[in-house]
C-alpha cells in the first residue's frame, strides 16, 4: 500500500467521486461518492445511497462497479480503476476483488468500518483471490471534512 | 456458530435455495441459492447470476437481500433470516451485516472462499457491527453435491 502524505492536486477522478460525496451529502447519505475509470476515461460514478434505494448494499463503490460492469458488458473489470473517498468496507472491498479492479485510490481512512487498512483487512487474507493496488490518502483531507461536517450536522439535528 | 451434524429434514427455505441454486447450474452460473425469510414467510428468493447479469456483485445472497430490502421497503432486514446453500463470501458477509439479517442459515463449508468459518471470519472482527445468528451445515450434502457435480462438468467441458 502507498499512501499520500504531501498535498498534491488531486486527480481529476478523485475530484469526481468528491462531487458525488457532496451529491450523497445533499441528498442525506453518508457523503461517500467513487468513480472507476479506465484508460484514462470515467466509465461510472456513483455516490452512496442506501436510504434513498432502500438498499443496504448500495455503497458508493458497488454502485459505481455494477454500473461500470454493465457499461463495459463484462462482469470482470479488469484494468480498471476504482477512485473512492472512504476506505472501503469489508463487502466492497470484496466486491473490489470479485471485479478484479486494478489500482484502488482512495481518501479518508476508516479505523471503524474499513477493510483494507482496519479490521479484517480484506486483501492480505490469504484467501484473496485477487490484490489491487492500493493508493491511500488521496484527498483525505477533503473527504474526511465532508464526513466530519455530515455527523456533526446529523448529531446537531438529533439533539434539537 | 451452532453445526447440523445429523440428518434433520431440511427446512423449506432451504429447500427453495436448493432449488435456486439448481436454476443457477442450469444458467451455467456457480449453483448457489439464497432465500430471505420473514415471519415464516419468503420475502424474496435469488441465485448466482454474476455471467447473465455482468455484474461482479450477483452473489445470490446479495440478490436476495436487495430484493427483500426493495420488497420490505427499509435497508434494514431486522426480523428477516437467511437460507443460503453455500457459506457466504467476505462481499455476501459484509451485506450480511449491512442489512441486519438476523440468523444465517448456510450449507456447505467453503475454505477458499468463505468469510464466516473461514478468511477474516467477518462476524468475529471487533469492526464488525452486528453479528448475526449462524448454523451451518443445513442442507450441506445437497448444496456440496450440486457444486461438485458443476466444477466436474466444467472441468470435463474445459478438456475436451
């Protein structure tokens, strides 16, 4: 794993997943937003929208690699790059590997539900059949804002 | 983790996942069934479908679950059981918990590729937040022969 620590401008891509953090944000999800790109092209975008679609499955990187895979007519995604702003959590990370992703990028770490860097640590288990690259720290500080300004909202809103 | 060792007559809803995960091999999909159960009632039953669906995520528990949350109208499947033919993935796993799923209801084991006995064990990590019930081995002679017999046909078809 290579992490990011000096402030580099950000990808176009992780710029992306950003906006579709925000979207979810405005919308009342968890503002997590992920964009898979490949040969340099956003193929799908997707932002987290679990209550919206009453789907707990529907984290920002399933939606973005299901319609990434439904766009690219093939269930593998091979070569492709997957740009989220949260750590993933142990089912998409295990989605990530299904998919065969290529490079992971993503922002804010998750000592609490992550899945990568935390807890079960999807891809070092010898049982993983496929290992992306992985790319931490990308657009931390932005992402990690988004999520500390949402839970502070949300906690200030339940305790009116 | 409570295992069926004796031979019991197998409950309905595994019964209805066997029967799913038979459609699947017919498909030419990995024959593996999942059907959510609430109250006594079948909310929403699904198989393997990555290939047809070109979607990596096409786990037939995640199917299920997806169905029964559209069906149910909430993310959350508090109340709801699971009968699925083989022991879930770290992806299925992680949905699992998303959705609250009261107990699990798995057939066979799988040490290459299942997260509950087997891998990072995902209900056991201090991450994760809601641990459902498990028994394994319900239906375990029928969901093993049905995957043997697959990889076998597979097999020969790939040698020939």
């Amino acid at each position: 794993m290579t992490r990011q620590t000096a402030r580099w401008p950000l990808p176009p891509a992780m710029q992306a997943a950003l906006d579709e953090a925000r979207a979810a944000a405005a919308q009342g999800e968890v503002p997590v937003g992920a964009v898979v790109v490949k040969d340099g092209q956003v193929v799908a975008r997707a932002h987290n929208a679990p209550r919206a679609m009453n789907d707990p499955t529907a984290h920002a990187e399933m939606l973005a690699i299901r319609r990434a895979a439904e766009v690219l007519g093939d269930e593998r995604l091979a070569g492709c790059d997957l740009y989220v702003t949260l750590e993933p959590c142990p089912m998409c990370a295990g989605a990530i590997a299904h998919a065969r992703i290529a490079r992971v990028y993503y922002g804010a770490s998750d000592p609490k539900g992550g899945a990568v860097e935390h807890g079960c640590r999807t891809f070092d288990q010898p049982t993983c059949l496929h290992r992306p690259e992985i790319y931490a720290g990308i657009g931390e500080a932005e992402a990690g804002q988004l999520l500390r300004g949402f839970f502070a909202e949300r906690r200030q809103k339940d305790a009116t």
